[in-house]
C-alpha cells in the first residue's frame, strides 16, 4: 500500500509540475509524452512490485473409493461356438 501511494503522489507531483507550465503548441506534446511515459513506469512498477492476491485455502475432497464390483465381457465355448456373456465380478 506504501508503495502504491508513493507511486500516486509522484504522478500527482509530475502532473502538477506540467500543469503548470504554459501552453505551447512546440514543447507541451514532448512533456506530456515525456510525463505519460514515466507515470505509466513508476505506476507499473508499483503494481510489479505488490503481491498477488491469492484466495484462502481449498477444501478439496478426496477421490470417491472404485465400486466393488464391475462387469466383465465373458468368451465362454458352449459346445457348439464360441460365445459371449457379460459377468459381474467383485473384489
């Protein structure tokens, strides 16, 4: 917070410093791009310098237990063919 404040009140103090200068159509484009330029730099830095904001802790839930059983595809020969037959197996 400190330094954004200090970064503020420089901008302030160079805005003001410009402000008071008079209009001239040849030199207030260059202050003003000059003014711009190093606002943007202490204001940018200000920001770079601060810690990012993260949220507080997560609760994240375990993962839910496998099923104790599951279906399986079955070839089984029934005397004749080859078949197929779906059948439950549980650990």
């Amino acid at each position: 917070m400190k330094k954004t404040f200090a970064a503020l009140a420089a901008v302030a103090t160079l805005a003001g410093s410009l402000a008071t200068t008079p209009a001239s159509a040849q030199r207030g484009l260059g202050a003003a791009v000059a003014g711009g330029l190093i606002g943007g730099a202490i204001v940018g830095g200000a920001i770079a310098a601060s810690r990012p904001a993260y949220g507080g802790p997560v609760y994240v839930e375990d993962a839910p237990p496998p099923p104790p059983c599951h279906w399986v595809r079955e070839r089984f020969w029934d005397g004749y063919a080859w078949r197929f037959r779906r059948v439950e197996v549980c650990n």
